[in-house]
C-alpha cells in the first residue's frame, strides 16, 4: 500500500469519498471498499465521510441500503483502525429529488446537519446559481459544492468561483490537481486552490487505485503551497465547514 509522509500529528478529515458497497459509481464490494478506507488511513486521514451519490434516474438507493453498507464498513473497518471516525452523508445532485428535499428539510446531510455536499451538471450552470445558493445559506445549513474544476463555466473562467465563495464552500479533488480528471480540470483545481478559492480538498475516491492520485494531489500542496496549506484544506477548514461555517 501506498504511503505518503505526512505529520506525526496528521489529522486530516475527508469530505467527499464513496467507499460504501453496491451504492452507486464507487466501491463495487466490502473489499474493496475497506480497502480505499485503509489507503486514506495511510495518507493521514483520521476522519471519513461516505457520501454516496443521490440522483434521479441514476443513483438513489434507499436508506435501509444505505445504513446496511455503512454499518458493514464501519464494522469492518473497527478492528483495524480504532481510532477512526466515520460520517455519513451524501453527493446530492441539483435535480427535482433535492429540490424537493429542499423545501421538505430532508437534505441528507453531514452529521450534525449543518452542512451538506451537492454537485451539478458539469456542462451548464443552474440559472441564477449564485442568488439560489445565498437563499440556501441565509435558509439552513452550508451548501458544499464538489468539484468545481469540473465545471465548464469554472474552467473558462476561474473568477466565476470567487461569486460562489460567498454563500458556498468550495470542494476540490485532490486527484484533480495530479491531472485524474483532466488537464482542463487540473488547471482549474489548480488555481482554485493557490489564488485562495478553494475551502478545503476532499478524496473524491471512487476505487483503491485512487489512492495514488489522492496522494499526488496531496503532495503538490505541501510542494507548491507548503504544509500549512495541507493543513488547512485537509483538516482546519473541513472542520469548520462541518460546523456550518464558511472558511
């Protein structure tokens, strides 16, 4: 397995990862699953949230299978890595189902429920996106967005991203920044994350080979930015974002 060198004192917390079994894109097993959970382990992550994805006529599984591969993981996982915290939360995408959890307040959430993760489609920002975020935040918890690279508005103009900060945190892939997605995506990633945009960087695993970039993603911004910058987008503000808080 592969090992990255990070403080003694590493705490780092992961929010976007899916390692649950059987959900959706990620892991297909429990082993596979409990292996992209050791390979975070071995990059310093101290704390993981699955966050299964929640999209209409794709991936909505039911909350009984949910809580069943959650509880197999966590299970599994125990023994080996004690210490461990793991959350529960979800990839919710912008479509009918969220908007209607929306209005019910049935979003699922990081625990607590004073932030949730969302994603939208990659080619076409919702109309109006920025006003319907600052109506989110000023309503209830912390809007997250994953992945911003992706998104073609994003990539053709990295300052639409500074709107966004106001009202949302902003979630980068680590593999992103190695180039997994991309060479547009990489370009993005990369200066959301040194001009300061980006709150905080997340694992995005979806199978064990991940860990590789992950930890490329890693190691690019402790060379390019330094070891407080990891700090920051590994542990310092995905806890804050965790409290509702916008870093």
């Amino acid at each position: 397995m592969f090992r990255l060198r990070t403080p003694e004192m590493a705490s780092y917390v992961d929010l976007h990862a899916h390692f649950l079994p059987g959900l959706d894109d990620g892991a297909k097993t429990a082993d596979e699953g409990l292996r992209m959970v050791d390979g975070l382990v071995a990059l310093g992550f101290t704390c993981l949230h699955a966050t299964p994805h929640q999209r209409a006529g794709m991936f909505l599984p039911l909350r009984p299978a949910i809580d069943e591969a959650f509880a197999t993981i966590t299970g599994a996982a125990q023994p080996a890595h004690p210490a461990l915290a793991v959350g529960l939360a979800a990839e919710n995408f912008w479509d009918e189902v969220f908007h209607g959890r929306l209005v019910e307040h049935t979003v699922p959430s990081y625990p607590g429920g004073k932030a949730f993760l969302f994603e939208v489609n990659p080619q076409l920002l919702p109309p109006r996106f920025e006003q319907a975020l600052f109506e989110m935040r000023v309503a209830g918890p912390l809007p997250v967005l994953a992945h911003p690279e992706r998104y073609l508005a994003i990539q053709q103009d990295v300052a639409r991203a500074e709107a966004l900060t106001r009202s949302a945190a902003l979630l980068v892939d680590l593999g992103a920044l190695d180039g997994a997605h991309g060479r547009p995506a990489m370009k993005a990633a990369r200066r959301l994350v040194e001009e300061g945009l980006a709150h905080a960087a997340a694992s995005d695993v979806h199978t064990p080979e991940d860990q590789r970039t992950v930890a490329a993603g890693m190691t690019w911004i402790r060379k390019r930015l330094g070891p407080q910058a990891v700090q920051r987008l590994l542990e310092e503000n995905p806890r804050r974002i965790l409290e509702g808080e916008l870093p």
